[in-house]
C-alpha cells in the first residue's frame, strides 16, 4: 500500500507518525522523505546510509554570438523563466521547468540544455526499513522535480508498503508528493490555526480525489474542535495522540516513540486497519 502523510501546516507531527507507524508494520517498508527542504526522517531513524546520488536538471543556456534576439524563445516559455534583456534572452534558472520548448524551437540553435544541480538523494537503511531522503540545494526553489525523482526511486525499491513523509501546506510540493496514494494521512492539532490549515488540506485532497483520514497529535493541548469539524463532516479520525510529557521527551532526544513505548504500538496497528478499510471502500467505489 502507498501512504502519504501530510499537514495542512508545518510542526504537527508527520514525521513524528510516519516513522512510528513504519516502526510498527512488520513487513519492508520505503519511507520517502519528500519534504526536501528539511528532510528529517533519518535524525530519527539513524539508518546506515547505503547510497548517493547528485541529481540535476536541464536548463538552457545561451550561445551569444548564435542569437540573434528573435526572442522565439521568450514567447514560447510558459513558465516566464526567459526574458528579454537588451535584446537578448535572459534565462532565469529557478523558473525553468525543463521543458525544452525554448532550445528546440530556436531557429539559430543558440540554446543548449545543460545540467543544473538542483540537490541529493540518500538512501538508508535501518532494519526492514529502506529511507529514501531527497535534500534540496540551499538557494534552489525547485522542490517538484527533485519530489518526483526519489518517487521514481522509491518505486523501484522491493517493498510491501511505501510511506511518503510529504511537505506540508497545500502548494505543488505536497500535491506531488500525494498524487497516486492509496490514503493520505492528514496530521493536526486541534488548535484555531490547526484547524483553519487541515479545512485547506482537505480541500486540496478532495480536488485530487484521494481516500484520507486525520490524526489528531498533541490532544489536550488545545480543544475539541478538530474532532468536532471531522465528525460533522463524516471524516474519519484514525488516532488521537496525547499531549503527553514523556513522548516530548522521547521525540526531543530523536527517538521512535514505539521503540520506547511499545505498548504505543496498538495505536498505530489500529491506524494501519482503518487505512486498509479506507482503501477497501475506495477501490469498491
């Protein structure tokens, strides 16, 4: 089964459920940390790194004394990464979407794909869990395609389950990072801003049409109110995690609260039975 586990806002607990509920499955299981902008799985699972790669992306880049400033190339970007500047063309990396409209319809052949660094790729392993961790370039803004290269990864690894530890928000990077999963896991505390950024997560999920359920985390530390909103909405609620001292503690010495506290286990084994009738009801739909 494919898993991802999101939020509507960052802090609340997606790596915190993802590796706990990966700790507690006993088949193999891939964790895909695709929150590439501060991946932090691997604090916690202190896995063996087992490999690494550089990856990169196609950009153009301008052979001056071929062009002759048609700006063909500026028309035909839709993502306004070329811009006229002084009659020639001015590329702009970050907004590149590596389409290769702009060098294929040059009519003098003056651009050039080349590569362009965007991060890394490591690979992990700890026990029956194989951690694929994408790490984003400080200064890059292109998150998507690095997203989608440790997917590819992921699904050439020999797995039972693959867990997706998505970015949080409801931008490019998280709807990526979600597509084709079986169920999503929505993260939240039941706080005004908690609630306010699990509706717009929500509705970001139901817009691409996947099965999910929300983990209230930290209960106790607000109010009632996200519990309220799912159950007036027929949202299923797969865990109640309390807000509870020693599990901070545990958490702030990067630790799996499982491994700890193993009679935790049970919740997360009766998480991983509702996910499984989730994906039932929607396969039968």
């Amino acid at each position: 089964m494919r898993i991802s586990c999101t939020s509507g806002k960052g802090g609340t607990g997606k790596t915190f459920v993802t590796l706990n509920l990966a700790r507690t499955l006993k088949d193999r299981v891939t964790i895909l940390d695709c929150d590439v902008e501060e991946p932090n799985c691997n604090l916690f699972l202190q896995g063996e790194k087992a490999s690494s790669e550089r990856f990169s992306v196609l950009v153009p880049q301008l052979i001056e004394d071929k062009c002759t400033g048609c700006r063909i190339c500026a028309d035909v970007c839709e993502f306004n990464a070329i811009v006229m500047l002084g009659g020639k063309p001015y590329i702009m990396e970050d907004l590149c979407h590596s389409c290769a409209a702009c060098s294929i319809l040059c009519p003098e052949k003056a651009l050039i794909e080349v590569d362009n660094p965007l991060g890394d790729i490591h690979h992990y392993q700890k026990d029956s869990i194989h951690l694929i961790e994408g790490r984003l370039d400080i200064g890059k803004a292109l998150a998507v395609p690095l997203i989608r290269h440790v997917k590819k990864r992921g699904l050439e690894t020999t797995y039972d389950h693959l867990i997706l530890d998505s970015p949080p928000g409801t931008s490019c990077p998280m709807v990526w990072t979600i597509d084709e999963s079986d169920v999503v896991i929505l993260v939240a505390e039941s706080t005004a801003f908690g609630l306010h950024d699990l509706q717009l997560a929500i509705a970001t999920i139901q817009e691409v049409g996947l099965p999910y359920g929300v983990v209230i985390n930290k209960e106790g530390m607000g109010d009632d109110r996200v519990e309220i909103y799912c159950h007036e909405n027929n949202i299923p609620i797969l865990a109640k995690i309390p807000f509870d001292r020693e599990i901070a503690i545990i958490v702030s010495e990067s630790k799996i609260l499982v491994d700890e506290k193993p009679e935790y286990k049970k919740l997360f084994e009766s998480m991983w039975e509702q996910m499984l009738l989730l994906k039932e009801h929607s396969d039968g739909n």
